[in-house]
C-alpha cells in the first residue's frame, strides 16, 4: 500500500493536519498484524528472502501448488 499525503498549506492550519493524522492513522493501522491472517490478491506476491540473501516471491499455481521463483 503506498501512501499518498496531500501538499502541506502555505501556513499551518488545524483542520489540515488533523487530516493528515487521520490517513497516516488509517495507513498504519491496516498494516499486517502479527497472528492475523493476510491475503495477497493478485498481482500482488509475496516476496521474501532466502538464506542466500537473493530474493524470492511465493505464488500459487492453478493446480494449487506452492512455487517459488527468483525476483
């Protein structure tokens, strides 16, 4: 998820940053948490690294078997 601040004002205004505190707020708070369950839809992977240092991604085929592949 990337997240995308709008231009701060020219001078500081109340209402502006209590919006700003509510996306960072929102965006940190639909971060994976540890013990949840997490899906990855497509085209999104998942990438990961092996003990190597070389990068991978993880990926399901359509006969549902777990493959992996270089990055």
């Amino acid at each position: 998820m990337r997240l995308k601040l709008p231009p701060p004002p020219a001078q500081y205004d109340p209402l502006y940053e209590a919006q700003r505190n509510r996306l960072i707020e929102q965006a940190m708070n639909s971060k994976y948490t540890m013990g949840e369950d997490v899906f990855i839809h497509p085209p999104a992977r998942l990438l990961m690294v092996d003990e190597d240092g070389h990068h991978v991604y993880i990926y399901i085929t359509h006969s549902e078997q777990v493959k992996a592949g270089h990055v």
